[in-house]
C-alpha cells in the first residue's frame, strides 16, 4: 500500500503529466496517442487528492462514479477494488476514461481546480480499466433474481450499452439491437483509433454481454421490424439510435466526388478500417491536402485522421474565431502539435472541381466578429470581396448532423420535435408512449458519450420503476 | 447465420444466390436492396433483391463479377456463410395498378426488375418487360421474367438472340406505337437507364431509374450515395433507390460511382495475383 501524505504535501504536488506519442511519430500511425500512466504515476496522481468530506466530483460524473472512493483504492494499491468500484456504476472504464472531456465535469468541480491542477480522473479512470483489461480481473456478477420482464434497446452506442448494461444487472432480459455488424456505435464508427481503440471497445461490450446483455447486430430497426412491432413483443423499450446523418453546407460542389460528411470519411477509416486498404476492402480517398470544415471533436477526428492517411496538408476551416472553437482543449492542442492548419473565421461558399468530379479546391469568405447571436457567441460576417482559393484536393464536412428519421418513423406516438429529435421528459427520458424511453444524441443533438452514459443510467432507472410498478408496454396494446 | 443455401451460375461471371435471412424475407418489398460482407475484413455492398421467399426465409441476390468483392463472392459455395446481411433497404417500388407499364432491364438490373415485374402485374398492370445484354449468354432470367410480366421481349447488341439492337430501340417503337403506357421502371447500368431516359423523355412518360449508388452502412448515416435530383441532394439508401430518371444528374451520379475505380482495380489484381499463386501452389502439391 502506497503512504497516505499529509493533506498539506497533497495541495503542493503538482499534476501528473501523462506520456503521449511524439507528435512527429504519431501522424504516421492509428496508435493510441496519450499512453497511459504506470502503476507508480497512477499512484502517484491518486495520493494528491484530498478525499473531500463533501466531494463535489461525484456530481460532476454522469456516470455517477464514486471517485474519491476509487481513487482511494489505487493509492491503497487496491486495483481491482478500484476497478469493481466504478463498475458499480460505469461499464465503459476504458472508454470513458479516455474520450469523457472531464475538465468540464468532474474535474472542473475538483476543489484543486481552484488552483489550477485539478485530480486527472480520466487519467486514472483510464489507468484502471486498462489495469483490469491486462490483468483479467472481470467484474463479479451479482446474484439478483433474474426478471421476466424483457426490454429491447435500440442502438448499441454509449446509451444503448450503458441502459442495458444497468437493467440486466437487475435482472431484466435485455436484448440490444444493431444496425451495423459490429456493436458501439459512434464508439466504433465515429472516435478514431488513436483516440479510442477499437479492441478496447469490444473488450467493454463483451463484458456487458457477460452480464447478460443479448447483443444483435445487422438488424436495421425501422426497416427490418418497427418500433410498433417490438412494443408487441416487449415490455418496455429505450430508443438510442443515435442522431446519424450528416449535415452538409449546402454550398455550390458539394457533391464532388472527394467531398465526404465526417461519418463517411471516419466510419470508412474506422469501422471499416480503410486506413489498412487493401488488406481491407474499403477504400478511402487519400487527399494530398484535405480541408475539414468545422472546430468540434468530430472535425479534430476527421482532419487528425487525413493527416494519418498522408495528407501533406489537413486544414480546418471554421467560420468564428479561436475562442469559440466547441472541441475539447486537448483534442485542439493535440492537432496542433500534429501539424493541422488552422484557417479560423472562414466561411467556404463553394468547393471547385475538375469535369471528371474531383476536387481542386475550395473557394471561402473572410469572416470578422459582430454582435452576440443567439448562442451567446459573437455572429462571424463575412466580409464582402474577401473570396479566396484554398488548394485542396479533397473536403470533410463535419458541421455536425441531423436526426435519421428511421426510427421514428416507425413507432407510432412516440413524438419528435421539428429537428426529427424524441422529445422526452428529462428526468426519466420516457417518450410521449409509455413504455417507450430514449436517449443519446437521438434526443440531445450532437453532444457527448458521456452525457449518452448518464442518459442510459436515467433510463435504466426509470424503466426498472415502469415494469416494478406492473406496467409493460404489451399490456398497453 | 446468412448461410447460402442455393447458388446458381447464370452465366460465367453473373451468379445467383438464395441467401437465408428470415427476418428480412419476411419484410421485404419489391424495389429494396440489401448490404452484405462477405468477411470482416470485407467492404459492404449493395445489392438489390432480386426475389425472395417468405415462407422458406430466403432472399435472392444476382450479381455480375466486377471487381474483388463480387469475385471473392462468386468462389463461395451452398452451404457458406455470409458475414453481414442487412436489409430491407430503402423504399419499396410503389406499386398499384396504373393500366399498362414497361420494366427494362439490362445485365444484372434484369434480375432487379424481376420482383418488381411480378407485383406490378399481380397488382393488375399489363406489363410488358424489355430485357437487353450484349449477346445470349449474358441474358440471364428469361424463363422467370416470362412468367412474371405480361409480354417479354428480348434484345441483344449482336443479335445473337431476339431482337438485335438496345433495348432503347424497342421501348422507342412500343412508345410510337402505343399512346397509353403509363409508367416505365428501368434498371441496369448507368449509361443504359440515362439513354432510356432520354429516349422517354419526349413521350411524357414517367420513368422510374433504380440507383446504384457507391455506400457504406445503407442507412442514411454517410452520405456516400447522395446524388442529385432536381436540384436537390438526396440519399440514394434512403430516399431511393428509385427515382424520377428525368430529374437525375447523370453526370454527378456517374462521376461519383466511380470514386474509387484505381483503387479497386489495384486491390481486384492483388487478389487476383494471390489467388492463382495459391492455385499454383495447390497444382504443385
């Protein structure tokens, strides 16, 4: 067991910084980029929290982890005990530890932070997954009384994982439906490699369906069967399908062939794998100089990911300015490092192409800062005459997306608002039907995993009260 | 899961195979189409449905080899299992009864107006068929096509078989001819269901194209397929297959169907190198 310092020693320390890839070594691979902590810097970051009387991180933490209590046992070398600690209410360790933008939820709470060096939770959280992974340490499976309920989950993303990962840990026969051949969702189509290995992700999944979860993929709920006909077969139903179409600028040349929406170009890179084409079969369009349009995560993803597959040049073409940029610090600093080209307030008006289809470039307005929008923000507006030429022989548009209506449109009742999302009442996501919940960015938009997490675990709960009570979506027939 | 359970060779590169999907067969409409893998490390493909089978559970794909996944397909047997299967894809043919109508198919878009021919003469239509290839051997489906339409009428380019010519020439003349066709469905390659297109376009009649869009996860998530229509982009997977051919880009849809072409030509030879080196290494044992 590690020593306990005293709490004064504890506020000096500084932050355990955690080792990464070097950048110049990086862009020509899909490996993890931050490397994860050893046992001893794991311990080490771990010994400087304060293990607050009142700690304010567990109400930062959607997924509800008592982090002081397993931050308590990595200090006492406890791993495992670490480990069975936040299963008790995280079934993505790993994923969350790594893809979760703690430094606005857990870690922003963090009394340290008042300092400037808030506990690295993730890190840790991470530390701990991956601990357990190598170790085969597994979680206990608890003796419950097995239910007969049955509850179908559409959409294996981390909504769908997390709802039913919770209700078959209380007995509940959960059956978890996939349109694609592999499970996860945006965890395995969307976050790239280097930021989220895959074997990570189906390491997870697999022990959820340890916990009894019944995993289906290759099954396109709304075109194979309707949401109408599960509510006949189960008791209750948690929609998490996910937002999953693309948004495009609208601009004259989108349609050329080297411009792809963010979900193409990544779900070809990462699910399909088509950074290792030919071995694989999918191709991928290697562009000399790529351009993604947009600041978020997903434009991080995207131009990170050209760069990997050879671009000399991968640029991202955002309309406001450096301070509104929405992706996480981090994914940020790490793209810059890497290289990407930053062309802030530029607005792209056209993409240029050749008589065969493919891209020459793109043609953008210089943008200046007005008035405060509706957002809060201040509007960019273009600057009349500023057009410009970026050279570019290929495009991503990653602008965020919009709700596939699939779904929806096959489950009679369950009401949407005018942008196709669920509408549902917030602290339970039950649905206009019920019986019929939803979560994820099918109801939020494009937002996070881990605000998917948390509205699994609400759900999760709220359909345990549904069917305890005695009410099943087929007696509702 | 996916298990071929019956393969026909139509001709030397077009096949058929009855794959077992029940869930998919019991749920399918004529004019949807599906995706398959053939292995993990397999891309997805498209293909339309050429029939199925309710009661047994089976769905029926036809597919020319054309490249690596279609040839690694092709060498599959009865009894092999398909990785992904995933379907009933996009929107149904609308199918009711408008009076007399024409399907055309060529190449393996024969087989894709199969099961639409069949509903739409069970719905009431008369339905007369136009089906084209370059010579005999490549007219594939002649005896089910018989029996599905009201009248069958067969073109080849040399002649070789029926009617010599395109088919266009022959929906020309029963245009001429006959005021009242009310509705035309054509599938096959691009260039074939643009230059119908063209040919019924001083008629007025509408025409119905079927796309063949290059896409990923068929479900509306990528965008890959997208295509002009009318001035409007739209999703090939979900807001098609079908479409009014009058109102499409051809030149966009055409450029963008092959994207990839260097790409998969290198990867269709590297298989194909590698095949026959393993061939040579089984003749030397």
């Amino acid at each position: 067991m590690a020593e306990m310092i005293p709490v004064k020693e504890r506020m000096k320390r500084n932050q355990v910084p955690m080792p990464e890839q070097e950048p110049k070594k990086r862009i020509y691979n899909f490996e993890e980029v931050p490397l994860g902590y050893t046992k001893k810097q794991a311990i080490r970051e771990a010994q400087r929290c304060l293990q607050c009387k009142v700690p304010k991180c567990i109400a930062g933490c959607p997924a509800e982890i008592n982090i002081p209590k397993f931050i308590e046992k990595i200090v006492e070398e406890d791993f495992a005990g670490a480990y069975f600690e936040i299963l008790k209410t995280d079934d993505l360790p790993a994923v969350t530890g790594r893809v979760c933008p703690q430094e606005e939820q857990c870690q922003v709470v963090c009394i340290l932070e008042k300092q400037g060096k808030p506990i690295y939770i993730g890190r840790l959280e991470r530390f701990v997954a991956d601990w357990a992974r190598e170790n085969n340490i597994h979680g206990k499976l608890s003796q419950i009384n097995q239910k007969e309920q049955k509850v179908a989950v559409v959409g294996s993303g981390p909504a769908g994982l997390t709802c039913a990962a919770d209700l078959a840990k209380l007995g509940y026969k959960v059956t978890l439906f996939e349109a694609l051949h592999k499970p996860g969702g945006v965890l395995v189509y969307g976050i790239p490699e280097f930021r989220l290995p895959k074997s990570i992700v189906k390491y997870e999944i697999n022990e959820i369906e340890k916990i009894g979860v019944k995993v289906i993929t290759n099954f396109v709920i709304g075109a194979i069967l309707s949401v109408d006909r599960l509510a006949k077969e189960y008791d209750a139903i948690f929609l998490a399908n996910g937002a999953g179409a693309p948004r495009f600028m609208n601009i004259p040349g989108e349609n050329l062939n080297d411009v792809y929406s963010a979900n193409e170009f990544l779900t070809r890179a990462n699910l399909m794998k088509a950074y290792n084409f030919p071995e694989y079969d999918t191709p991928i369009k290697i562009g000399k100089r790529a351009a993604t349009i947009g600041a978020g995560n997903v434009a991080m993803d995207s131009a990170r990911t050209a760069l990997r597959l050879g671009a000399e040049k991968s640029y991202i073409v955002y309309r406001r300015s450096r301070k509104e940029v929405p992706a996480r610090a981090e994914e940020v600093h790490h793209a810059e490092e890497e290289g990407i080209i930053f062309n802030f307030l530029t607005l792209p008006v056209k993409v240029l192409g050749d008589e065969k289809g493919n891209v020459i470039g793109m043609e953008c307005l210089k943008m200046e800062l007005g008035e405060l929008d509706e957002s809060g923000r201040r509007r960019p507006i273009p600057i009349t005459g500023s057009n410009f030429v970026i050279e570019v022989d290929m495009v991503i548009d990653a602008i965020g997306t919009s709700a596939n209506p699939i779904v929806a449109g096959s489950a009679t009742r369950v009401e949407i608002n005018k942008w196709g999302y669920f509408i549902v009442n917030e602290k339970t996501k039950a649905t206009t039907k019920e019986g019929i919940y939803a979560g994820g960015d099918i109801v939020r938009g494009s937002a996070t995993v881990i605000s998917a997490v948390g509205d699994g675990k609400i759900a999760a709960r709220a359909i345990s009260e549904f069917l305890s009570s005695g009410k099943s979506l087929r007696k509702n027939r | 899961m996916y298990k071929i359970l019956k393969k026909e060779i139509l001709h030397d590169i077009i096949y058929s195979m009855w794959i077992e999907a029940p869930e998919i067969a019991q749920s399918v409409q004529p004019g949807q189409f599906i995706i398959l893998m053939i292995k993990e490390k397999g891309e997805r493909i498209p293909l339309t449905v050429a029939d199925f089978d309710r009661e047994r559970g089976l769905i029926r794909i036809v597919f020319q080899i054309v490249g690596k996944t279609s040839e690694e397909l092709s060498t599959l047997e009865e009894g092999d299992e398909l990785y992904s299967f995933i379907g009933p894809l996009g929107k149904k043919t609308d199918i009711k009864n408008y009076g007399t109508v024409i399907t055309v198919g060529g190449g393996t878009g024969i087989a894709c107006i199969h099961s639409i021919t069949r509903a739409l003469k069970e719905a009431g239509n008369k339905v007369i068929s136009i089906i084209g290839a370059r010579n005999k051997d490549l007219i594939i489906m002649e005896e089910e096509l018989k029996l599905a339409s009201s009248e069958l009428i067969i073109t080849t380019d040399d002649g070789s078989y029926g009617r010599k010519g395109f088919v266009t020439q022959v929906l020309k003349e029963i245009l001429y001819q006959d005021q009242n066709i009310k509705k035309i469905w054509t599938i096959g390659p691009a260039i074939m269901m643009k230059v119908t297109c063209e040919t019924t376009k001083p008629y007025q009649v509408d025409t119905i194209v079927s796309l063949n869009s290059v896409m990923v996860d068929g479900t509306g998530m990528c965008g890959s397929c997208r295509v002009t229509i009318g001035g409007e982009t739209k999703f090939v997977c979900t807001d098609g297959p079908e479409f009014d051919g009058q109102l499409v880009d051809w030149t966009e849809f055409m450029n963008r169907l092959i994207r990839y072409k260097e790409q998969e030509q290198r990867s269709w030879e590297i298989y194909q190198e590698h095949t026959h080196l393993c061939k040579c290494e089984k003749g030397i044992e």
